[in-house]
C-alpha cells in the first residue's frame, strides 16, 4: 500500500491523542491510555465532574471529566455537549466493577467531532409510530443497539453452524418466474420482456436443485411475502435461511433442525451475556433448550389443543393461538409433525402410512414465540409432482426444471426454513418482531 492510501485509511485521531479502542474491549487495556471515538449517550455534571455515557456501537462507557484534569475550554466543551454528539475522547482507563463492561475512562483530552442538534429521542416515552418514523436514530439506544448485535450473532452462528456440518452455501435468486406456493403472497413485477416475476418467498426449489449437484447446501438470504398481516409476528420482507440435504427423510430433517436450534441458542447464551442482560432476558429459560425436543404429531397436537379447549377446526393448519397452546405445554421447543398433507405446499411428501398426512415438521419455540421452523421430506416421485401441480393450479412449463430433478437421479431429499427475525425475538425475549431487524417493511410501513 503507498502513503497517501495508507493516510486515508488511519483513524481519524487528533495529534497526540493514543490509538483507539472498541468500548468492549477496554477492560483488557486498565491501566492504559486510550482514546474513544463514538457519540454522547448521556451526560450529567455535579460541581467539578462530569459523567459523559460515550458509546461506540460495541457498548456504553462512563467517562470522568474532572475540572482540575483538564483545559478549562476542554471541560466546558464536556459540560456543553449535547446528545448524540460525535466526539473523540482521550484518557486513562480504570478497572470499576460497577461500571458496565467493567471499566471507565479518565478523560484527559477530548475533540467534538460534531456538536449535535436537539435529539428528538429523548427519554420520555414515545409511541411506536413516532419510533419507527425515527428509525435511523432508534437504533442507536441501548436496547435496539443490544437486539442488533443479537441479531448479529444469530447469523454468525448460522453460518458457523452449517459451514462446520459440511454444507456449502449456495445463493438462491431473488427474482423468480414462479412461485413455490401460488402467487397470492407474492409481490409481482414486470421483467422487461420475459413477462411476470416475482420477489422470492423462499429459495428452497432452487436448494433442491443444488442438493442433488453437493448434497448437502443452504441459502441464506431476504425474502418477501406480500401477506395483509399486521400481527407482530409478521413482516413483508425477512430473512431466512434454508438448508436442503440429499438422502434426507423427515426423521433426519428433524434432527438436523434440532441440532441447529440448540446451536444458535448455545451460541447467544456464550456470546451475547451482556446485550441479553440489557434486554433483561431470562436466560435460564433458554438454558433449557437442550436435545431432546419433544416431538409431537399433529393428531397429538390436535388433542392437546382439544383438551385445553382452545378452538380449532381438526385438518386445518395451526394459527398462532394454537401453536402457543401446543408450546407451552413444554419447556423447549416442540416439534409437531405430520401435518394434514391438503394444508401443505405442493411439493410436500406423502406419509406411506397415511396418505392424508405429509411427511413435514413445524419448530414451535415456548414462551408464545410461534414456529422458527417449517419443513420436511420432499416428494421424490415424478408422476406425483406432475398431479400436485395440476391440483394447485400452477403452470408446468414454469416447473418443468424442478421436474427435472425428478427425472434425472431423484433421491429422497428434505429441508427446513428458519426465520431470522422470529428466532431473535424469541432468543432476545422481545414482544414485536419488528425490532429485530434495522429497518422493517410491514403492511403500512417502507419509511425510513
């Protein structure tokens, strides 16, 4: 790398001020100066000191600015600075066990990188509205920062997860010629001459058709859902991940899910101790998430549900009142399989020993969360894929490349979907959905 581009990638840092850390890690530099570059959280001032809550993404730290220490400009621009200032902090760091992360800073210099207008978030209580408006700035206080790097951690343990177990990423296409269920949820558009296409609801066809090239794939990317929902469970675009495994039955899919669930949670509960903290989790529920999960058929289901008297019409697909009634008949997730095969997708397989089931599985995680997970074994049979389709009233020339599969070497094969969005409300213990990602899209909502 020459100079000048080296120059334009230091840290931006004023003359004699030392290198800059994360927050998070500065307990392992007590003792040390160091300098802090981030935004004023928060700050208070009593006679000679002030307490500036300086974060950086990575965390929240108090820093001491002690008039005696300091410039008498340097502690009135401490004492002046307003809300989301951005500003470059200098000082020593010292070990506090009562301060978060363990440590505070001595403040011995500091810059105003930008001296910030009236912050229209302030600790008053807002409406939600008022909140997703604002958006871009919600995400900057503590809980949505805590939610944010949770989210974060999901997707690293997924990958992590996957990536161990020999799979290979394979990226779906989010512009698709044809739906996996029907277009009804499904956001069309015009593409340029070749006609109709829509956003993608789900990857898992074109998994398929990398399971029988690798064997063992997933995709792990955004989907759309064009659903009339409001529910807090519901959003119009998500992301999923969607592993498919060759040589697969349902009996193998569901513990490939099971394995995965307790992984993401080990995960978060190894890595995420702080921001769970701060969300005020119970992390002792989800120390229970450990194998095995019980595994319940929908007939079983149904007579739960029966017993507790909660209303549902027998060979309809579960709501979420049901699946929140099934659920908290346990303290893990559940898995509830076997499904009435008239309310499932196309490309479901057939129970042989009950040709009115399909050979699929719902995850139901406790607490009220609802199903992380929808999958099964595929149907492998050519002929039988050819009538599915006729009887859900989908074009065949729109198929005719995921009948290939079926022609060329088919293999009993099976999957799953997990919600990134619904698996991080459940894992932070948040009620609304639409907190977990930076910026949702629902029904009456593309702003910001």
């Amino acid at each position: 790398m020459d100079t000048a581009s080296q120059e334009k990638t230091m840290p931006i840092l004023p003359e004699g001020f030392p290198p800059a850390v994360r927050i998070k890690d500065l307990k392992a530099h007590v003792g040390q100066e160091v300098s802090l570059q981030g935004w004023l959280y928060n700050m208070r001032s009593k006679g000679k000191l002030a307490f500036l809550q300086v974060r950086d993404g990575s965390g929240i730290c108090q820093c001491v600015a002690f008039q005696g220490d300091l410039p008498p400009e340097v502690f009135e621009a401490a004492k002046s600075a307003t809300q989301e200032t951005a500003l470059i902090v200098h000082g020593a760091v010292r070990g506090d066990e009562r301060a978060p992360g363990g440590a505070e800073v001595g403040i011995k210099g500091l810059k105003i990188m930008h001296l910030s207008r009236e912050y229209p978030i302030g600790p008053k209580e807002h409406g939600p509205d008022f909140l997703l408006t604002n958006r871009h700035l919600w995400l900057r206080s503590r809980k949505q920062a805590a939610i944010a790097r949770v989210r974060a951690q999901v997707k690293r343990a997924i990958n992590d997860f996957f990536d161990g177990d020999g799979f290979i990423q394979v990226d779906a296409p989010i512009f698709t010629p044809s739906a996996c269920e029907g277009t009804t949820n499904l956001f069309e558009l015009d593409y340029f001459d070749e006609g109709k296409a829509y956003l993608t609801q789900s990857g898992q066809l074109y998994m398929e058709a990398a399971a029988m090239a690798l064997g063992k794939v997933y995709c792990f990317g955004p989907t759309f859902r064009a659903e009339r929902s409001k529910t807090r469970r519901h959003l119009t675009e998500f992301w999923m991940v969607e592993p498919e495994v060759a040589y697969c039955d349902l009996s193998g899919v569901m513990d490939l899910a099971e394995r995965f669930v307790c992984a993401i949670v080990r995960h978060c509960l190894n890595h995420c101790a702080a921001d769970l903290k701060e969300l005020e989790r119970d992390t002792a529920k989800l120390e229970k998430v450990l194998s095995p999960f019980p595994r319940v058929s929908y007939d079983e289901a149904a007579a739960i549900l029966k017993r507790k008297g909660v209303e549902f019409t027998y060979g309809d697909d579960f709501g979420a009142p049901q699946e929140v009634a099934v659920a908290e008949e346990y303290d893990r997730p559940v898995m509830v399989h076997r499904f009435p095969a008239d309310v499932k997708a196309f490309y479901m397989k057939r129970d042989p020993a009950d040709g009115t089931k399909a050979l699929c599985v719902d995850v139901l995680a406790p607490e009220g969360y609802g199903e992380i997970i929808g999958g099964g074994q595929r149907a492998d049979d050519l002929t039988y894929l050819v009538d599915q389709l006729a009887k859900h009233k989908l074009p065949q020339a729109a198929f005719e490349w995921y009948l290939d599969l079926r022609r060329y070497g088919s293999v009993p094969h099976g999957g799953f979907g997990l919600g990134v969005e619904r698996t991080t409300s459940w894992i932070c213990g948040i009620e609304h959905i639409r907190e977990t990602i930076a910026f949702p899209r629902m029904l009456y909502r593309i702003y910001p």
